[in-house]
C-alpha cells in the first residue's frame, strides 16, 4: 500500500499538530486499528486510529484504491493524536460509534472551523 499527501498541508499538520505524515501512516500497522467513514462533499473520508508507539493516533485519509500500477493508494488529509474520548472509544472496540469531528471541530473546505 501507497500513501500519497499534499506536502503543503503536510507541513501545516506538522505545525499545527506537532505530527508528520511520514510517521502518522504507521497507524496503519496497529493491527487493532479501528476505521470509520466520514462521508464528506468533496467525497467520502475515512477515520482511522491506531497506535504508533505509546501514542494514539488519529489519520484522516481517503479510501485506498488501486493505481494504474496495481498498488493501492490511498492520501492522507490530516492526522492529530487522538483525543481522551477517542482513546477510551479505541480501548473499548466502540470507536465506530463515536463522531470524531465533534471533538476537537472539522474542517470545511481546507479551512479550520476555529
């Protein structure tokens, strides 16, 4: 699997979040991670979270599919370190159930609600 980003919002993640791109695609490897669509206007997102070392991590990506190449690719759009809520929901096997946007707010057209 591929994972692709755009470098100028990878870079405003790492501001913002303290977190790169590079190490938020190892949630990936958690094989407890948990996903959930989050159907979007621009199309539909994914939430994902999962652990990377000692620390809980939460990726929002598209979907992967397959590239001309056969290899699935997927983009990463944002990854934080999850919240409190988040953290118990992944404990608990219930984070299917919970809205992660209502946490911490969403974004709206590359433009944080805050």
């Amino acid at each position: 699997m591929h994972w692709t980003w755009d470098p100028h919002k990878a870079a405003a993640n790492r501001v913002r979040h303290g977190l790169s791109f590079e190490t938020a695609v190892a949630v990936f490897d958690d094989p407890l991670h948990a996903s959930k669509l989050d159907p979007h206007p621009h199309g539909d997102r994914w939430h994902t979270v999962g652990l990377v070392g000692p620390v809980l991590l939460l990726v929002v990506h598209t979907w992967p599919e397959d590239s001309d190449e056969g290899e699935p690719v997927g983009r990463i759009i944002s990854a934080r370190k999850a919240t409190a809520r988040e953290r118990k929901a992944y404990e608990e096997g219930s984070f299917q159930e919970i809205d992660t946007r209502a946490a911490i707010g969403t974004e709206v057209s590359g433009n944080p609600e805050r």
